[in-house]
C-alpha cells in the first residue's frame, strides 16, 4: 500500500515535466497492463493514485488536472453519445425507460434504508447520499464499442436508462439543495428547472442540426470542421450548466444531435476519437486517481461507511439489472453487460458529494462529512474498476454469440472479399469520392474486409498530367488514412482513361468501381459523356457513378428508384447492402421506390445482412410512378437511380426516358446511378456490346425515332416542375 506524504510538496512541479510524466503514463500504463489482462481505464486510475499527492507524491493535483479532467469527462461523455446508434436508440427506448426507471428507483429505495438506518444519517443526507448510488456514467463504454456490440440490445437499453437515471439524480439533486436553502420543496422552482432544461434540449435539437448542415456544407477542411464539433459540444455543456443540468449530460446531449454527421468511417471521426483517447481522457481517469486519499480510507470508521455504500451501489444496480434480464428474457450476458454499463459512478456522484459537503446545517456540521467524502471517492474507485471488467467479460461473450449466429442469405451471391476501385482524374472530387467509396463499403473488419484501389490514368507524359495524377491519388489515400484503411495507389499509363479502367478491373478481381458523372452535360449531350458510357458497356461489375454537390455526411434522405425486375439482377443483393451501409453510415432514413416484389426482396436482404437502418417503401410500378414521385426530392436528399445494362433482366426500353428525365430536371441534384453488377466476361473493346439508357440519343433499337417521338410527347405533356431555390 502506498503512504500519503500530506506534508510534503510535491516532487514535481514544472509543467513541462508533469506533462512529460503524464504522457509517459498513458504511454507506458497499457502496455504494461496488457500482459496482465487489466483494462486500461483500471490502470489509469491506479497511476493517478501512485503518482498523485496521496501516493508517492510525484505530482500535484494541480490546475492543468482540473481543467483536462474536466475536458476529459465531457470528451467521454461526448463520445459515447457520438458512437450510439439512433435507429437502434429508437428501437429500445420503452425496454430502456423502463430499465432506467428500475435502475434510478431500486438504489434511491436501498440507499435511503441504508443511510437512515444503518449509517444513521438525516433524512435529508439520506434522499441526496441515494441519488449518487442512483447515478452512474458510462465509463465502460468505450469497452463495448471496441469489441464491436454497440448495437446490441443490452447496450442501448443501459444507454437509454444512463439518460434516465442522471436526469432523475439531479432532479433530486436540485430538490435537495432547494429544501436545505428554503426548508421546503418549492414546486416552482422544480417546474422552472424542468421548464428551462425542456427549452434547452429543444433548441439544441432544432439549431444544431441545421448549424451543423450549414458549417459543413460551406468548409470541408477536416480541422476546422473537428474545431466546429468540439465548439458545439461545449457549447452545449455549457449551456446544460446554465438551465442547472450537469455539463456532462449536455456533451451526452450534444453527441446524440451529432452523431448524423459524423459517419462512423470517416476522417473527423477517427480524429474525435484519436484526440479523446490519446489525451482528454486518459488525463481525467489519471485526475481521478490523484483525488483517492488511501491512508483515510482505512482510518476510522471511513471503511465501514464505505463498505455500507459500495455494497448498496452494486447490489442495487446488480438488482435492477437481474429484474431487467427476467423480464426481457435475455441471458447472463446481456445482465453482466447492463450491469457493467451502469454501476460506474463519476461525474454525478462527485457532483453530489461535493455540494453535500458543502452545505452547512444549522448546528455548524456539513451534511456530508469528511467519511461520506472518503466513502464516496472509494465508491467511485472501485465501481470504475469493476465496471470495465465485468462489462469486458461480458461483452466478449455476446460478441463470441453475435459471431457464431449464422449469417442467413437471401438467395443472391455476394463477392466474398470486395475489391473497390476508385478512379481519380481531379484533386477536387478525389478525397469525396474515395469518402463515398469507404462509407458504402459492406465488410469492414477480417480477412474478407473490402479492399481499395485508387486509380489514376493518364495517356501523356507531361508534367502537368502528373502531378495532378500524384495530387489526386495522394488525397485519395489520405481519405482513406483518416479513417485507418489502407488504399493503394495505381498510376497507369494507357491509350485512353476506359482501356486502362477495364485492364486494372481485370488485373485486381474489381468487384465494384466508385467514380464521378461529369457536371456539364446539356440537354442535347449525352446523359453521362462518352467515356462513362463506354465503361458501363465494357465491364460486368457493379459501377457507381456520383455526383454531389453537398458533403454526404450532410444529406437527410436517400430516396432509391428501382426498376422492375431488378431483384433477379446478380448484383442486387451487393448495391442494396452498400445503399444500406451508406444510410447507416450517414444516419439517414432509406426511402425505396419500388413494385411489390422488389420490395419483398429488398426487406429480406435488409433483415438478413442486419443491416439495421430506418427505412420505408413507396410504391412505384414504372417509369410514370417514378416522374411522381421524383418531384418530392429536395436538395438536401440523394437521388439514387438503379440502372441497367442493355442485355441484362431488368433492363426497358422506358429507362431511356429515364435517363432524359434526369438530364432535364435534375442537373442540380444529388445523384448516384448505380448499374448492378452481372453475370458475363467483361469486354475491354467497348464496341462489343450495344448501348444501354446511359447513352439516349444512340441508334440502337431502343432508341428508335417511334420511342423517341413518344419519350418527347410525354415530357412535353408533364408540367414543368418549379425549379427549386439553390
């Protein structure tokens, strides 16, 4: 055990070396933990109490612990409410009320029986000492997101209860602090606290949004939108200060309203994730650690007191947790989760004991004594220790489950490995293209995780052709660096962009191209310009054409026309999953306009790949519902159009009216045309093959002067559809 040096000043105080041993700490602590199985969030605190004033006296707990400890918890806080998944939020949210209601009411019932009658304390001391035993903080989180089951029911109920039971502890709270100032419950200061904290969670949810929409759609700089973010959330923990909520509830708060634009595989939010867990946070658990005075705990009767409390904060929660499992018929897994996830105490128990023993009574004691502090601070101690390795335990055990299930298919073939090529001509649209390329892809971990290409194709030897070549591929693969995925860099001399597309297709098993639509075509041009035409008709893979003017992270719906028939395609289980990705990815709602059995199909590959994204039908039989329907996308949704290969099953010869349609009434709205991928050789002679919809003014059959007379007659009968304010 280590002996506190009360007396003594601390054996460091220059900031530069407290720094340095601060970050020697976070260095060194995991690696040393690692052989020893202890979680590093275990490890951290353990530092801070060796290191800390109550240890060997290294450091003191000085300003700079205060203020990163701070930015710490909020980044903590912040970061669990980033990586939570709101459709599957929404999903659970009555099972995770009512699990928040047994959580908050079964320790606020043991921790008022046992500090009335076995501590002996008021009743006051006791109804404020039960709301930090109700109270917990999700410290464990970052264990559940790491072995990957955020998504899992016992996560999302214990995040919703987390909302539940700190709302509820600071109500009491604020109850508490209005009796010892008053004498009594003022009712209208308890309905002013609610009334300001609803206008607060109110305008957070209409302004953000909308803020943040506006910001990222004017700057693309990936440090000026992370200062932005990181503006935003303490923003909102102080504005969650200033309605007399706890700050750390409104850098939860402002996680939640974010997360939509910032898509889970993308640079930002490794970035957010790479600052918190490298600094913030590592400082505040190691702050944590520096405020445990060991030498008091067992002096006295400090230990007693703290055994009472530690064993009323774990067996309530463990209880409500045991209830919450019956009752759902969950396993033992789901409990040890739910109750790892909610026993750790922090942030509002520190808050509690803090403004506890600040209150005076009327005979000059606190109503919190120096033992409860003490008590207290061993609580947090050993929940935040116990915490991530039950949650740890637990967790693995449900990931080992979620990987055992079997994967059912929908009776379409899938690549096993995905080879994704991204060909880049421009810096401009490089790093976009490669972002749309990483968030629609389908396998993210493993030996079958997608693999990317970028391609740059040039036919001159210039140096101005290649240096925009090395531009192009260099941002291309810096994209894909910020969200730590390994892309290689292609440079090909060839004939022409097509020919050299299609040889690296054949070269590299190309599962599916991402790649841009050019931005100038009229209505005389073709629809996608003559090289894309000839790509579609030379390759059997599946080929996505973009063109979007704003970032996707900012987009609020995807709406997806399918074509009759598209359901036998071979590809189509592969582009329904990627649309899928990108909606998750995106946290956008996926709006499917379809026939009946297209539908059918589409629900069951959404069920069986679990994609888990929220999403709704329309119906639409043809290329009359679709001109209906296409006059309610606005510029803020992605406009996705499956297309077709002339000699594939779902291929009409109404999608050349289709492809004029977009070219006359579209030309400023998002779009991805998405040809699926079939079955046949690819053909490196483009010639080979007959034109398809992408090209509608072709002589093939399908654009015979008889359909081109009837495509006019019924674009001159639709009235024209008012162009929209850009």
């Amino acid at each position: 055990m280590l002996l506190p040096l009360l007396n003594a000043a601390p054996l460091v105080t220059d900031p530069v070396k407290i720094f340095l041993i601060v970050l020697v700490i976070i260095l060194l602590a995991p690696v040393a933990l690692n052989r020893l199985k202890i979680p590093h969030i275990i490890g951290m605190i353990v530092a801070g109490v060796a290191v800390g004033p109550f240890g060997l006296n290294i450091l003191d707990r000085d300003s700079s612990f205060n203020i990163f400890g701070q930015v710490g918890l909020l980044y903590l806080m912040f970061l669990a409410g980033l990586e939570i998944d709101m459709f599957h939020l929404r999903l659970n949210l009555r099972r995770g009320a009512v699990f928040g209601a047994l959580t908050f009411l079964i320790p606020m019932a043991m921790g008022v029986a046992a500090s009335v009658y076995v501590l002996h304390t008021p009743w006051l001391t006791a109804f404020l000492l039960a709301s930090m035993y109700a109270s917990h903080t999700l410290i464990a989180y970052p264990v559940a997101a790491r072995l990957g089951i955020t998504k899992s029911p016992a996560v999302l109920i214990s995040v919703v209860a987390t909302i539940v039971c700190v709302i509820g502890a600071l109500l009491v709270l604020a109850a508490a602090v209005n009796i010892h100032e008053t004498g009594e419950l003022s009712v209208g200061r308890m309905l002013l606290l609610l009334s300001k904290s609803g206008a607060y969670c109110a305008g957070v949810l209409y302004l953000y949004p909308r803020m943040t929409r506006w910001f990222f759609k004017s700057y693309s700089e990936k440090v000026t939108q992370y200062v932005f973010i990181l503006a935003m959330v303490f923003l909102s923990a102080w504005l969650s200060g200033m309605v007399g909520l706890e700050p750390v509830l409104g850098a939860f708060f402002a996680g939640l309203v974010l997360n939509r634009y910032v898509p889970s595989s993308s640079p930002l939010m490794n970035s957010i994730e790479f600052v918190g867990n490298a600094l913030f946070i590592p400082y505040f658990l190691i702050g944590v650690g520096m405020m445990i005075n060991v030498g008091v705990i067992v002096k006295g009767n400090t230990l007693w007191v703290a055994s009472v409390m530690l064993a009323v904060a774990l067996a309530s929660k463990w209880l409500a947790a045991y209830i919450a499992q019956k009752g759902y018929r969950m396993d033992s897994a789901d409990r040890g989760v739910m109750f790892g996830l909610t026993t750790a105490h922090t942030a509002v128990a520190l808050a509690v004991v803090t403004i506890g023993y600040n209150m005076v009574l009327p005979d000059g004691s606190r109503m919190m004594d120096e033992t409860i502090l003490n008590g207290t601070v061993l609580v947090i101690l050993v929940t935040c220790a116990i915490a991530p390795i039950v949650t740890s335990r637990a967790a693995t055990r449900i990931k080992l489950r979620m990987l055992g299930a079997p994967d059912a298919a929908s009776g379409q073939t899938a690549p096993v490995t995905g080879n994704i090529l991204v060909p880049v001509a421009n810096p401009i649209t490089a790093a976009s293209l490669a972002e749309l390329a990483l968030l629609m892809r389908r396998r993210k971990e493993g030996p079958r995780a997608d693999r990317f290409f970028a391609l740059h194709v040039r036919n001159d030897n210039s140096r101005a052709s290649k240096e925009m070549g090395a531009s192009s591929l260099a941002l291309a693969k810096g994209a894909a660096a910020g969200v730590d995925v390994a892309m290689e860099s292609i440079e090909r001399y060839d004939l022409n962009t097509v020919t050299g597309i299609l040889n690296t297709v054949n070269e590299r098993d190309i599962t599916a191209i991402v790649m841009g639509m050019h931005r100038k075509s009229s209505v005389i041009d073709t629809f996608l310009g003559s090289k894309i035409e000839q790509l579609v008709k030379g390759t059997r893979q599946m080929v996505v054409l973009s063109r979007c003017y704003i970032p996707v992270n900012t987009v609020t719906r995807i709406v997806v026309f399918v074509p009759q028939k598209a359901e036998y395609e071979t590809g189509f289980r592969q582009w329904v999953e990627s649309l899928g990705s990108l909606a998750r990815e995106v946290g956008c709602r996926l709006i499917f306009c379809a026939n009946a059995q297209g539908r059918s199909q589409i629900a069951g590959v959404i069920t069986h790949a679990k994609l888990g994204i929220r999403h709704e039908y329309r119906p639409a039989d043809g290329i009359d519902d679709f001109m209906l329907l296409a006059n309610k996308v606005l510029d803020d949704d992605l406009l996705v159009v499956i297309g077709a290969r002339r000699d594939s099953v779902s291929y009409t010869p109404e999608m050349t009216d289709i492809a004029l349609f977009l070219q006359r009434y579209f030309d400023r709205n998002n779009l991805l045309l998405i040809y699926p991928a079939q079955f046949g050789e690819n053909r490196l002679n483009p010639d080979d093959t007959q034109t398809t919809f992408a090209d509608p003014l072709g002589t093939g059959p399908a654009s015979a002067p008889s359909i081109l007379r009837s495509i006019r007659g019924r674009l001159q009968r639709l009235r024209p559809l008012p162009r929209r304010h850009r």
